[in-house]
C-alpha cells in the first residue's frame, strides 16, 4: 500500500465519537464482548485473533498483566480499531463524501501548468485546507478501486487547486494543472 492509500484508510478507521479504551485489560475486554459463545469460547476466539493462548487473554482481561510485548499490544490495537463504533465511522465516512468533506495536511512539491510568462516552478509546500465533499468521495473511490499514489496525489492536488489556488475560481483563472509528487508527509481527518 502507497502512503496516501494508508492514511485514507488511517481517516476512516478512527473516525471515533470516543476514544478506544486505553488500558490493555480495557482493550481485551471489549474484544471478548464482541464474541459469541461462553466467556470460555470468547477467550479463545481472542485468543486465536492475537496469537496467544486462552489463559493469557484471561490474564489480560483480568488485569492479572497489565503490560503486553509491542507486537501483541499492536495487534490487540488494531483489533480494537477495526470493531470499535462502526456505525459512527460509517456515519461519519457518509458526511464526509456528501457533506463536510474531508481535512488535508500535506507537505510536498507542488507544481504548475499555467500560460507563459507566469511562475510556475515547483515548490516545497506544507498546507493544511479542508478539501470538498465531491473531492472526498473521489479519494474514497479511487481507494475502493485499487487506484496508486500518483493517482490519489492527483485527486488531493485537483482539490486544493480549487479549493486554494483557485480559490473557488475567484482568482488564477489561467491556472490550468496542479501536481503533487516528493510526499512527505500526507494526514486526512473527518472531523
């Protein structure tokens, strides 16, 4: 996965309303409510999930260890992202392609097309803009389609050339292109 492809699903996946629970017992806890069955079964679902045994996850949960290996807490991590509050992330994906749109932070090179006589060097930027909902849900798409980062980098560039260059077309009528490439630094919210 590219940089940009990555920090879109980043967006998606903690679009929260609340936080994940902090501690690991917390954390273990939640994930063991999510499963069906006996608590017995539960920790043994879970168990499976993060690759340790049924009697350490029941060790977790009752705060027996408070602390687990990076790995582990990692994957027990994003476990918990991937099942907490689904349907605010969905809610909050639906405001964000059809409404609010989605806030940008981005640092790169950002180059010109413009008729001659203008300045259209490229320049190291960093720019922080909330990008449309039309240009959110094309992000989302072309994500959903397996598109690269070239491809998304163009998207994020079409939209700050109409959302900043252009300032919505009240200025740099001429401005024909916008490019974004030497992505260093790319963060997407739907707050």
């Amino acid at each position: 996965m590219g940089l940009i492809e990555d920090r879109l699903g980043e967006a998606a996946d903690t679009a929260f309303s609340q936080p994940i629970p902090k501690t690991l017992g917390g954390r273990v806890r939640f994930l063991l409510k999510q499963e069906p069955g006996t608590r017995a079964e539960a920790a043994r679902a879970v168990a499976e999930k993060i690759g340790k045994s049924q009697r350490t996850v029941e060790r977790y949960r009752d705060n027996e260890i408070k602390t687990a290996k990076a790995d582990t807490a990692a994957a027990i991590e994003a476990e918990v992202k991937s099942l907490w509050q689904p349907l605010v992330r969905a809610r909050r994906l639906q405001d964000a392609i059809t409404h609010k749109g989605i806030k940008v932070d981005v640092r790169g090179t950002f180059g010109f097309t413009s008729p001659r006589g203008t300045t259209n060097d490229p320049r190291h930027r960093r720019m922080t803009r909330r990008l449309d909902a039309d240009t959110a849900r094309q992000l989302f798409e072309a994500k959903a389609a397996g598109a690269g980062d070239s491809e998304l980098a163009q998207i994020v560039a079409n939209g700050l050339r109409d959302d900043y260059f252009t300032d919505g077309g009240t200025r740099a009528q001429s401005l024909q292109q916008v490019e974004l490439t030497s992505i260093d630094h790319i963060r997407f919210g739907m707050d």
